[in-house]
C-alpha cells in the first residue's frame, strides 16, 4: 500500500465512525433543538453544520480536484459529477430541513464514502495486479560479476563489455548473454521458456540471459552488451506490448468519449424536462427534487471507469500471463489477431521438425553400419552442411583428421576425399555417375539417401531424415480441438517426405518443392483470397528463413526464437522454446483474454445502461448509481486478473 | 527521437488524457501513455530538445489531470 492509499483508508475509516455517530445522534439531536426551542433555519445549520465534517474529510481532495478542473477547463471529469451529485443531495437535504421535515445528509456522504472506497479498491487492486504482473515477467538482472585483478567485483550490468568474463553464483541470473568458459551446471529457463525442466550446460554452451544458475559457479564470456541481450529485449517488447492497441481497446476509448457527456446532457434534460412537462401539460406539482436526484444519480453512472481501466487490463494480464509461459506477445492488438486465427500454416523444418537429420538406416553396405558412417564423417568432415554436421553427430567421435586428406567438395553432387589411403565419394546419384560406381536405388522414400562409394565401387547408401519433435502430433490436435479449421504444412522438401511427415501428423494439406518466396506467394494468396472472411491466419515458422512470411501472415508466430534477433523482430508472437504445443497454449491464452475482455465490455456497459434506465424511473437511488460506477469497475478489475492465469499443455 | 519516462497517475482515463495533451505539445511528434506499466513513451520532432520540450510536457499534463507525475 502506498502512502497515499494508506491517507485514503484512514479517511474513510474516520468518516464512516462520523457518519453513522451523527446517525445514530440524529434522533437525539432533533430532540434537543426542539427542546432548546431553536427556530427551523438555525437548526437546520447546525445540522449541515454537523454533517459537512465527515464530508469534507472523506471529499476535499475530490471538491479541490474538480474545481482545478474547472479552472483548467476540463471540466468533464468524473470528480466534477461526484461533486455535483453530492453536494446537489446535501443542498436538497438542506432544502428538506429548511421546510420543517428531515433532509437525508446521509446519502451525500455515503455516496462519497462509497466513491472513494472503491477509488481506493481500485487503486490497490491494479497496484497489486500490476505488481503481480511484473513479478511473473520479473527477469531483470540487478548486477553483474566481473573478475578485476582476481577480486570478484559487482557492477551494473550496463558496463560489462563484450568479451568480458563474468560470473554466476548458484542462484544468480545469467545477467548477459555469452559463452561457459569455465564450470558445468544447470539453468532454469523457467522465466523465459515456461519450460520447467533445468538445462544442463557446461564448457562452450551458450547461455542466454535470464535464466538463472541452480548448481554450481559458472565463467561466461560475454558476446553481447547488456542492452542487445536476451533479457532486455524481452523486457523491453514485453513492457511496450500494451502500447499497441487492441481494436477493443480503441473501442472503449471512442466509446468513452461519446459516452460521458451524453450521459451528462441526459441528466441535465432528465432534471429540467420532466418537471417542465408536469407543470405546463398536467398542471400538476413539478416535483423539482426528485428530478434532480434522478439526474445527480445519472452523473454518478456516468464514469466510464469500470471499462478504461478494466480492458487495458485484461490485455496487459494476458500479455504478462502468456509470458510468463514462455510465449511473448508484442502487442494487444495481436493477441485480438491470435484469438480470431482459424487458419495455422506451419513451415516444416525447424517448426514441426527438429531440423536436425538423423540416420534412419543404412543399406547395402559392405562394411558395418558404424564403419561406414565413420568413413563418411570423415570424408564429410570439412563441411558445414547441414547433412554433414548430422552425420557427424551421428558418428559421436571426433573424427582424426590425419586420416582425410584431398577434400573435394562439389556443389549439387556431394563430397570426394581421400580417407586412410582410399578414394571415397559420398553424394547423390549424380555424384556416383560420375564415379563410376553401381548404385542402387532406395526403396524406403521418407527421407534423403546418401550414397557412397570406395575407389569406384559402391559401398551402399545411408538414408536420414529430419525428425518430427514428439510434440508436433499433439499439437495438431490441441489446435484442431480448440478450434483451427485449416492446418497447412508448406516446405521446400520434397514431396514424398512431406506427405510422409504431413502423415505422421494428421495434417491433409500439404505444399511441397516451395522457394521461401513461394511460401509468401501461397501465404499472400491465401489471404487474398479468403476476402473479407472473419479467420485470420497465422503462419509459424521458425524465424531463420521464413521472415517474410511471418510478416505477411495476419499473425507471424516465431518459434524457438531465443536469442534469433530476426524472428523476434519480424514475429508479431514470439515462442521462447521450440514446442510447437506453445502454438495452441497462446491461441488459448489469446481466447481467453478476449472472452474477458468482452464479458468486461458487456457487464459494465449494460449494467450501466440498467442503473441508468432504473434511476430514471426513480426505481434506485443513488447508492445503486455508486454501485454502477465503483463495484461494477472493481468486479471488472477481478475479472480481468483471471487473464493472468495461463493454463499449459504438458511438455 | 524517442525517450521513455516513468509516470506516476491513478487511472486509465487520466493517462489517456495525459497522452493526448502529450500529442498536443510543441516539440512532440508523438506519445504512447502506458497506464499498465507507469511509462510514457515520448517521440520528439527532429530537433527538438526534449530538456526543453519536456517541462512544457509537464504543465500541460498538470493541466488536465492535476495528479500525474512524469519522471525526468
């Protein structure tokens, strides 16, 4: 609590006491002037007398407020209704007194008693939501430690240069992106992955900031200044997320423009009309008063508090609670987009593959499996093929270089080298024409066949094939259940390894053999071609090649981004992992934010419209108008918290 | 250019108001008033100082709503 609400609490506190003292005196004191025989106008002033302490201590920051206000000329704020309205009730109650009968002051000063408790609600409320908030997305470094002359010194993340050696005590927050030098250990990457796994790291990882250090002591070399890491990029997307607005968000601030002051020019027609017909058309009592607390009731719903503060709201919770689960959205507005989508189209590699080939079999080969993938490691071991690097992998040790010699790489064909004294091509079957070698077609066709020869005779073939990660499946499904009419899978493979991976999957539409531009062809089409259709499509890659279709795309939806620049510039949804069921949690999320926001719009609006109609009909007074303003607006700001909680699939 | 400042105000309609007095002042290209994270995020015209744009910022902000504050 802040000074200023505690000042606030111990005024209402106070009030309320002298509130309901009076009340309970009322009787008494209505006695005691008869019985001290004080004529009516005299006691009637020492009633307003008595009643104006607790409404200046519960109302004079809001009287002060509204008359800058008027000085200021914005004169339409809602402190300037309250002051109306309340000050309108105790100069009718002081009417009342002032005719014999017994003016109700209570109703003034509850109504501004009632005001500032829910200023007040509100005022913690969002002060506690906005705290929660940023504690979820609390991943800011506070300092860095850097060695100077073998002392351990803490200075400011800012400061550290590139290149520098930094320390990370168990505990600690990897304050800068960079590389172990020293130390194994593992990280919680919870903060920015959701991933609640620890990730076992040791010499020559690469670390991304914001995660935090659990195991033992850790060396890294900076690669990056505090301000191009990680952490302040996400931070700083994270924080301006709100700054792009939803078109609810737009909607409502339309809405409260037009709304106030035609609420305003009702109340005046409702205190003024009415009174004026019964006096000219049924010549009866114009019955002035009632109109007019009808209509400072009317002033009272007229803030349009419940939806300015209760939208916004919803939207920064959903953005921090999606966050939270390691999925970054940039803007209000693209959470609305994300919630709409009914169309997700995938890249292949990368987003619903590893991207990463493995060996699936090896055929015809003379020597033994191990053998053969050694030799052709080996051969392959000056390149930086993607395949390569996989059958690399695949060979586990590093390879002895003295034993390569005459590397010969040759584009399109594949690579010759000469390994412990033998000639070895290992390449596709142009590359096997051209050495003479006899080589058999493949018959399994789900993925990508090498083939090899020694000194001209054919050694057999290795087939591998990029691997589905083993939540692609079920992602697929969580995204048909919630609600997605249409997945598409667009690739640049070949055709019979997309239908087999598009099989595997369950996914039915599938676009083969495409160029990265036909990708964004098939993407502009789509969308030109679903016309003014309500569906939005969102297109998930991730992030390395596909930046012009995440761009084109209704929604561009980056996966495994950590640390890739490009996607987290060209994304409008950022994916801190690379678990395509992130894809379908920030649909829910999305879903769910806007099912808030809507249920907010509609309850505040119409209970308003209620209260309005109800007070015109002289059916509820006043504190049913509070209740309109203030409880609607605090019930939105509750509800606008359940944006915070972010459900997760598994994994 | 664009500079990031720390505000302090009560509510949503208040920012809004401060955001579009913001907009309004000499010197300001444009202004985004992030009620949720306390931030205004001020773009000045080329040129412009935002040492001298900003006092002006602050009195029209005190304008229309009389309890804000930004942070220098």
């Amino acid at each position: 609590m802040t000074k200023k609400q505690r000042s606030t609490l111990i005024r209402i506190i106070v009030s309320t006491l002298l509130l309901a003292a009076l009340w309970a005196a009322s009787g008494a004191l209505a006695s005691a002037m008869t019985a001290l025989g004080a004529p009516v106008p005299a006691a009637a002033l020492i009633r307003l007398a008595l009643y104006m302490i607790p409404y200046i201590i519960i109302g004079h920051d809001v009287i002060r407020k509204a008359f800058k206000g008027i000085k200021n000329r914005q004169p339409m704020d809602e402190s300037l209704l309250m002051c109306i309205a309340t000050m309108g009730a105790a100069i009718l109650a002081f009417y009342e007194d002032m005719t014999g009968s017994v003016g109700e002051y209570e109703e003034a000063i509850a109504v501004m008693l009632f005001y500032q408790t829910g200023e007040w609600f509100q005022s913690v409320a969002v002060g506690k939501s906005r705290r929660n908030i940023s504690e979820l997305m609390d991943i800011r470094p506070d300092h860095a430690t850097i060695m100077t002359d073998g002392k351990a010194e803490q200075v400011d993340p800012d400061e550290v240069a590139i290149g520098s050696e930094i320390i990370v005590n168990p505990g600690e927050k990897v304050p800068i992106d960079g590389i172990v030098t020293e130390g194994t250990s593992s990280l919680d990457t919870a903060a920015l992955t959701g991933e609640s796994l620890p990730r076992n790291i040791g010499i020559g990882d690469e670390v991304i900031s914001g995660c935090i250090n659990l195991t033992s002591p850790l060396t890294i070399r900076t690669t990056k200044e505090f301000g191009e890491s990680t952490v302040s990029k996400i931070l700083d997307l994270v924080e301006n997320a709100s700054s792009r607005k939803s078109r609810s968000e737009n909607f409502i601030t339309k809405f409260a423009r037009i709304y106030t002051p035609v609420v305003v020019y009702s109340a005046v027609a409702l205190a003024v009309l009415p009174p004026v017909a019964r006096m000219l058309f049924l010549s009866t009592d114009p019955a002035w008063g009632t109109f007019i607390y009808r209509a400072l009731s009317f002033l009272v719903i007229s803030c349009p508090c419940a939806l300015v503060v209760s939208i916004p709201l919803s939207f920064f919770a959903g953005i921090g609670g999606a966050s939270h689960a390691g999925i970054l959205v940039k803007g209000s507005n693209y959470l609305e987009t994300l919630s709409e989508a009914d169309t997700v189209v995938f890249d292949k590699t990368g987003t619903l593959t590893k991207g990463s080939f493995e060996v699936d079999a090896v055929h015809l080969s003379p020597l033994s499996e191990e053998e053969l993938i050694k030799t052709v490691a080996l051969a392959e071991s000056a390149s930086s093929h993607p395949i390569s690097v996989s059958l690399k992998k695949a060979c586990k040790k590093e390879p002895d270089l003295s034993r390569v010699s005459n590397i010969e790489e040759i584009a399109g064909h594949g690579i010759k080298a000469v390994v412990d004294g033998k000639n070895v091509a290992v390449g596709n079957t142009r590359l096997m024409v051209d050495v003479g070698a006899r080589y058999v077609e493949c018959p399994d066709d789900a993925g990508t066949v090498i083939h090899v020869a020694i000194d001209g005779d054919y050694a057999g073939h290795i087939v591998i094939s990029d691997v589905i990660k083993p939540d692609s499946a079920a992602a697929i499904q969580h995204l048909r259940s919630s609600g997605i009419k249409r997945i598409v899978m667009l690739t640049g493979d070949a055709s019979k390894i997309a239908d087999s991976v598009a099989k595997t999957l369950g996914i039915s539409e599938v676009h083969p053999e495409l160029l990265p531009q036909d990708k964004v062809q098939w993407v502009d089409d789509a969308i030109t071609g679903r016309g003014a259709e309500k569906g939005r499509l969102a297109f998930a890659g991730d992030g390395i090649n596909d930046a012009p279709v995440l761009s084109r795309a209704d929604i561009g939806i980056a996966m495994g981004a950590m640390g890739s620049d490009a996607a987290i510039e060209a994304a409008d949804v950022v994916l801190m992992d690379d678990n395509p069921l992130r894809i379908a949690d920030a649909i829910g999320i999305a879903k769910m934010t806007l099912r808030i926001v809507k249920e907010n719009i509609v309850f505040a609006i119409g209970i308003k419209l209620l209260c309005l109609l109800l007070s015109a009909l002289g059916i509820a007074g006043m504190w049913l108008a509070v209740f309109a303003d203030v409880g609607v607006m605090v019930l939105c700001v509750l509800n606008a918290m359940r944006a915070l909680i972010t459900t997760k699939s598994v994994a | 250019m664009k500079k990031s400042y720390k505000i302090e105000v009560d509510c949503a309609n208040c920012a809004a108001k401060m955001e579009e007095a913001t907009k309004k002042t000499e010197g300001v290209k444009d202004a985004v008033v992030n009620f949720m994270a306390l931030k205004m995020n001020v773009e000045f015209e080329d040129g412009a100082d935002p040492k001298e744009v900003m006092p002006r910022v602050i009195t029209a902000c005190k304008k229309v709503e009389d309890d804000c504050e930004i942070y220098l």
